[in-house]
C-alpha cells in the first residue's frame, strides 16, 4: 500500500522523500551533513513528528562520523534540537542518543549511533502497524452498526509520508483497508501548508477513497452527520492528555464533541510527553507571515509558481498548532491501546 519510503538511511548519509515537491513532483535529497539535516527538517522537506524524530536521529549519526567527541556530541544534538519546537519526537529521539552515546568512548559513538537510527525508523513502523490495529477496532464496530464506508475524518497529513511507515491517524484506515472494511476519508486541506494535499496524495496511491474539503468545510460535514470518528495526529501530548496538533484540530475538535462525534488522537508513546503536565506547556511554533501571504504551486503549464495572496505589508499570524483540550478528545490511540485522555500511565505505568 505504501508506495515510497519516506526517510532511508545508509550510515553516512540519509535519503528522504522532498516533502516540499509533493504533490506535484516526486524527489529526494540527499542529506549527508548536520546542516543538511538541520535544514531539511526545518524547510519541512521532512515533517510530521515521527519522521522529524528519526531523520533527527540520522542527523546525530551523520555529525558523528566526523567528530565524535563530547563536544560535537553536543552541538549536532542542540542543532537538532532547535529546528522545531512542538514536535516532542524530536526530543525523545535526541535524549535517546544521548543517553545511549554519552557513556561510549569517542571510537564507538559513530557506529552506535548509526545502529539507534536504524532501530527507531523499524521500530516506528512497528509501532504505527500496531496503532493501525488498536484504531481498527473502532472502524469496525461502527462498520457492524451501520450499511456502507465508515467515514472518517482527518487532519493535516498524520500518514505514512509522517512517518517511517504506515502512518498513525491514516494506520486504521490502513487496516481497515487490509481487512475488507470500506472506509471514506474527508481530507482537510490544512492551510497554510496545505498539508491535506500530501494525505489526498498519499490516499490515492494506496487507493483509499477520500474528500479534500476546504478546513471551514469540517463543522458543517460534522453537524450534517456525515462524519462518523475523526481521527488526527498529534505532535505532543501532555500528561493530561491535551494534545498539541497541527492548526486547526481543536476547531474540529470542538465542531465533533458539539455534534456527539469521538473524536480520537493517534499517537506513539514518542509523542507522549508525561514531564509536561498540561498543554498550556506545549510550545506552539510560529511560522511566520509568508507561508500565509503566498502560495507555490504548479500552473496550467505545469511551471511551479508562487502568487501573492496577500501584499507583503499586510501584518499575519501563523501558529503553526495548536492545542486541544482533553475533555474534547473521545480517547488516545496509541501501539500499546486505547486510552481515557486522563488515564495514560494505566496504559505506560513506567510513568506513573
Ligand atoms: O508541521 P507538520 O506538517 O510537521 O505537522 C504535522 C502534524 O501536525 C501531524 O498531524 C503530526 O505530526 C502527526 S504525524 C504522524
């Protein structure tokens, strides 16, 4: 179902899928330096909170194949972990190296920090697959209730092009596609970025039918009752269970609880962050005006272009997530089940 590999690495260099091509062109880069690295998860050539973590991890490893003392240990990780601020992969992915790297003489980090990069891109596969199955068993009873596709709703792009494989919020669909179950997906389009485009792309080569909807569409198809779960990524949970998530989830968030539709988070245990007591903790990154005043895409002649929506004086915000708050979130799906917002450490006790 997967067609292409998101982020492949070979020991001294990465090779990553450009984000920024898709959907109109299929490219890779080459990442075989920290800058590469640093510059790719920050252009968002690589995104989404999984993919940022590894391709992070291959960052550390590439950096040491130079230099692997105490010191370049420590810029490659500060390096790395500057690029974005909301994704916690990022941080779990670095603070896993580091612990595994510091105690190691010089001679070994390079080589032990290659053999950690490869494990968190198969485990994060491994992971998603088994989200995939938790999340199927609430596409299933809805599918035993009622005739016809389950209908989901998504946010932003949480699939296989997030991650190492396989997705997490798209993993049910996913799975519901390998067991016979027909699902039908409605696919914001996730300005300013438009990550919606890259899960209407990545739907239609694993042949799941789909609905891009423009984001003010989601209340009106929620109220309507066409919707029957929405089912989002997240870039950070909170102990509490509030949920950090790209712009524009909470809005949806809020549109289903009124309209009595669950309303499930899709997140790894790498995406959980039990040191940060609530959201109101999460940092938010701001991305500024320009993703919102212009907008690259290809013309009628197939020439990528980029047009002015707006003049470049005109003042813009651009929180680039936001926050949604426990009470709205119907229940947290992550590789190890699913839980109660408020009731993560039943399902990690380690982190009771
Ligand atoms: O800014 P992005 O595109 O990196 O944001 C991505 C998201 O918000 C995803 O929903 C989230 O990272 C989960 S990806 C499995």
């Amino acid at each position: 179902m997967q067609t292409l590999t998101t982020l492949s690495f070979r020991d001294d260099h990465a090779v990553i899928l450009d984000q920024t091509a898709l959907p109109y062109r299929r490219a890779t880069c080459t990442l075989d330096s920290l800058d590469a690295v640093a510059h790719a998860i920050r252009s968002m050539q690589v995104r989404g909170a999984p993919l940022i973590g590894a391709t992070a991890a291959c960052g550390v490893a590439i950096a040491l194949r130079n230099q692997a003392d105490d010191e370049a240990l420590a810029q490659a990780l500060d390096r790395l972990a500057a690029t974005r601020p909301t994704a916690v992969n990022l941080r779990w992915a670095l603070e896993r190296l580091a612990r595994l790297l510091r105690p190691l003489p010089e001679r070994d980090r390079a080589a032990a920090a290659a053999r950690e990069a490869h494990r968190i891109i198969a485990e994060d596969a491994d992971t998603n697959r088994r989200i995939g199955e938790h999340g199927l068993a609430l596409i299933r009873t809805i599918a035993a209730a009622r005739p016809g596709p389950v209908r989901v709703m998504t946010h932003c792009n949480a699939g296989w092009l997030a991650t190492c494989g396989y997705g997490t919020a798209l993993a049910p669909v996913y799975a519901a596609r390998e067991a016979g179950i027909p699902t039908e997906v409605w696919v914001s389009e996730t300005r300013p970025r438009n990550q919606g485009l890259l899960t209407a792309w990545e739907l239609g080569e694993s042949g799941v039918p789909f609905n891009l909807i423009a984001d003010n569409a989601a209340g009106f198809l929620l109220a309507r009752g066409d919707v029957d779960l929405v089912i989002t990524g997240a870039d950070r949970v909170a102990a509490n269970g509030d949920s950090a998530n790209k712009i524009g989830t909470y809005l949806k968030a809020l549109a289903a609880n009124d309209n009595a539709v669950p309303f499930y988070i899709a997140s790894p245990a790498s995406t959980i962050d039990f040191g940060c007591p609530h959201g109101g903790l999460i940092p938010i990154e701001d991305r500024g005006g320009e993703e919102i005043r212009q907008l690259s895409a290809p013309d009628a002649a197939d020439c990528l272009r980029t047009v002015h929506l707006a003049n470049p004086e005109v003042a813009c915000r651009n929180p680039a997530f936001d926050v949604t708050p426990a009470r709205l979130i119907t229940g947290i799906i992550t590789e190890c089940g699913i839980s109660a917002p408020g009731a993560l450490t039943d399902l990690f006790p380690e982190h009771a």
